[in-house]
C-alpha cells in the first residue's frame, strides 16, 4: 500500500467510525484501552490491528504525523486522538470517557 493509500486508509477509519482503536493484539497497553472502553459499556467500534498488515510501519509513521506519537494504541472518538492506554483508563477512572463517548453518539 502507498504512503497516499495508507493515510487514505488511516483517514477513512478516522473519519467514518465514532470510535477506532489502532491497535496490535499483543500490547498491554492496547487492552488497557480496549477494556476501559469495553467497562463503560462501548460495543461495536472499529477496533484495527496493524501488527500483521503489511503497511504497520507506515500507518504507524502516519500516526507520528497526526498524534505526535507512533506506538499504539492509537484511540479516537469522534474523530479526535484522545490518547493511548494510559489516557483513555485514567479518563475512564475520572469519569469523562462514557460522557465523551456519549456526546459523539457512540453510547
């Protein structure tokens, strides 16, 4: 895949799902945010797991360009990067990720 049709693909996931995790199956971390999101009741949001794509490198590159970071996870709602595993448990543990969640009608 191109660079072009790599942040297509990026983009596209951004843009058409309320809530997209860019993920490896593998990462602590990775499960950290999905089960955060999974504890506030979250089903049914785009979950991607690059680790045997053969464009990881350059999705993860991309997400450098977008997020200031490449590791994953990568998680947005509503079309905004809210952070990694860290960040979406401790908006989990204050409260804020089911409102968010909610505001962009992922709830």
């Amino acid at each position: 895949m191109s660079k072009d049709a790599t942040k297509g693909f990026v983009d596209a996931a951004i843009a058409d799902n309320k809530v997209v995790v860019f993920s490896k199956t593998y990462c602590p971390y990775c499960k950290k945010a999905k089960s955060a999101l999974n504890d506030v009741g979250l089903k049914g949001y785009k979950i991607i797991e690059i680790e045997n794509m053969d464009n990881m490198d350059a999705i993860q590159d991309y997400m450098l360009q977008l997020t200031k970071g490449r590791s994953v996870p990568r998680v947005f709602i509503g079309g905004k990067f809210v952070g990694g595993g860290d960040e979406v448990a401790q908006l989990k543990s204050q409260g804020k990720l089911k409102p968010m969640l909610q505001e962009v009608g992922a709830l």
